[in-house]
C-alpha cells in the first residue's frame, strides 16, 4: 500500500496508484480542528504546522501544505496588511502599495530569508518535511503573476492598467515573476515537493488579455518552478471556463478546478493526460450536504474527470464543515481506483 506522498507523486507522474489521491485546501477549517486563532496560524509556522499534521491525520489526507493567505509576499514587500484574531490576513487596497506607480521603480524585491512573513511560510515547509514529509506530500505556496500583481497595485487599478499602460503591466509582472521564483526556492530547499500557484485575479480577464498578458507570465513561472525541480500545482479561484485551454498548455502537473467550471469541459479543453482536481461547491455540496450527497457529487467529478483526478473541493474547504463531510472526501478516494 502507498503513503500519500507516494501515491501523488505516482499520479502526477502518470504511474499506477493504489487509490485516488485526496488533496483538499484547508486553512481556516485546520486552525479551527487544532483549536487555534487563526492569526496564530497565519503568523507562527509552528502552529500551522501542528494544525496542518493534526487535520491530514485526523481526515486521512495525503499532504500537507503551507498555505495560509495571499499577503506574505506583499507584506515584506511594505504593503498595508490589516490582521485580524481568527480571520485572514487582507490587503488594504484603498492603499495600495503601488497606487503611485512610480513606486516600482525603487521597490526592491524581498529576501524570503530574510525575516518576515516570506521567511515564516519557509520555516513551515521546513518543519512540515521533518515531521511527515516521509509520509505526506509537502506542499509550498506562492502567489501567481495576475494576483500578485493585484495584491501590490489593486486590483481594480491593474485592470485598468492592461489598457492604459501595457507597458507597466509587463514590468510589474517581471517583478513578480523573479520574486516569485525565489520565494519557491527557499520552500523547495527545505523540502516542498509541490508548489501551489494561487492566481486567482486570472479568472476575471478575458481570453484576450489572458492570452496576451497573463498566460506569458504564468509559462514563465511554471517553466521557472520546473527548473527548480518541483511540480506544480495551479489554483485559480473563479469561474476560467473560457481559458480552459490555454492553462492546459502551461505544464502543470496538477490543475485545480472551481465551481464554476465543468469538469467535463475541463477534460475537453486540457486534454486526456491533464490531473484535475475537484471541483465541488465548498458550501453549497461540501459544508451543507451530507456524506451521501457529497459522495455521488465526488463520483460525478471522477466520471468526468476519468483516470487522471484528484478528490478535493473547488477552493478551500469551509470552517464550520462538519467532519463527516470532509472524512466523505477520503472515504471515496480511498475506496476507488483512478
């Protein structure tokens, strides 16, 4: 029988698996299983850590990851960060850090070994790979290049950037690109085997700018992890129907798949080899329903998906989700055959 990290490993390679992997998002729901504030876990790695060992155990899931929020990077890039005692961290558009864009000019681009919140998610992959990695698949996490981007001019101000200055937008997405990829670095040298790429303001252009903007950037930067010898794991949070096809083309090993979008359409668009992951309301089917429902909402999803699929949610799975729910995720995959 495989462990978790085995058995992602052989699905992301295209070799034989004893089950189907399950690999949900969880981040407030495990600081609520380990009895912790959510700012303790947002901001001690060691608490994310314990949170994340004790929820994989507990739900029988095959990785851990380092996940927490999307404002690591632009808060040692000085960006307004407003904390809160057991919610999220969030950015304070309305003052931007690159609201004036000359900004970018002298901004430099942070040591994520240096100390910071960049340093804290480092630490967590590390501490994470001394205590399961020989068992669970270790997972990083950066920001993508649209929802970096976002996060550092505002993301309102960035769509209107695509019309008004192409040319800023472009060095922007440089910017982040280079600190994206040394962010994933630090996390792959102390032991992540998976980076997650969390680009979600992807999901609100248009094919056109997509293609012409966004899609360049997101190459660069899955060309960019594979150099650095991990695999990648692309969560775009949103409805990416209509650039179905070219995500497909990025190389990723894994894509995860939201609501909004059909797995069926999904396996059309990306082709037969592509693993997919998801894609099931994290209210609506997971946190409202019951273990029967979420079940035959898992096989739904597999039957389109085929062979190549991974049991997981659209997005993070919600606090409050009673635990029979998130344990009908595990039952599933560990019942059936790709």
């Amino acid at each position: 029988m495989m462990n978790g990290r085995e058995r992602i490993l052989a699905m992301l390679e295209g070799r034989p698996v004893d089950h189907l992997p399950v690999m949900p998002i969880t981040m407030m729901f495990a600081g609520d299983h380990a009895g912790v504030k959510y700012a303790a876990y947002a901001s001690d790695y060691r608490v994310l850590a314990q949170a994340q060992l004790a929820t994989a155990r507990d739900y029988q899931f095959d990785y851990v990851s380092a996940i927490s929020d999307p404002s690591r990077e632009a808060a040692d890039c000085g960006a307004d960060v407003r904390y809160f005692d057991n919610q999220p961290p969030a950015i304070d558009e309305t003052n931007a850090l690159l609201g004036d864009k000359s900004v970018l000019d002298r901004l430099e681009i942070p040591d994520p070994r240096a100390e910071g919140r960049m340093l804290d998610r480092v630490r967590g992959v590390e501490l994470l790979k001394e205590k399961a990695g020989g068992d669970k698949l270790v997972e990083g996490w950066i920001e993508g290049p649209c929802a970096e981007s976002a996060d550092l001019r505002g993301i309102n101000t960035l769509m209107l950037d695509f019309y008004d200055d192409p040319d800023f937008v472009r060095r922007l997405f440089d910017f982040v690109l280079e600190m994206e990829l040394r962010f994933a670095k630090a996390q792959i040298d102390v032991g992540a085997e998976l980076m997650g790429v969390g680009d979600a303001a992807a999901s609100l252009v248009g094919p056109q700018l997509y293609e012409e903007f966004v899609w360049p950037y997101e190459q660069k930067l899955v060309d960019g992890l594979h150099a650095l010898g991990t695999k990648v794991r692309l969560h775009i949070c949103g409805n990416i129907s209509k650039i179905l096809p070219g995500i497909g083309q990025l190389g990723c090993e894994m894509v995860d798949l939201d609501y909004f979008v059909s797995v069926a359409d999904a396996r059309r668009a990306m082709g037969p080899d592509q693993v997919l992951l998801g894609n099931l309301d994290p209210v609506r089917t997971l946190r409202d329903g019951t273990p029967e429902s979420i079940t035959a909402a898992v096989a739904q999803c597999h039957r389109e998906a085929g062979p190549h699929y991974i049991v997981g949610a659209g997005c993070e799975i919600p606090r409050g989700t009673p635990p029979e729910n998130v344990l009908a995720l595990s039952r599933y995959a560990q019942t059936h055959q790709p």
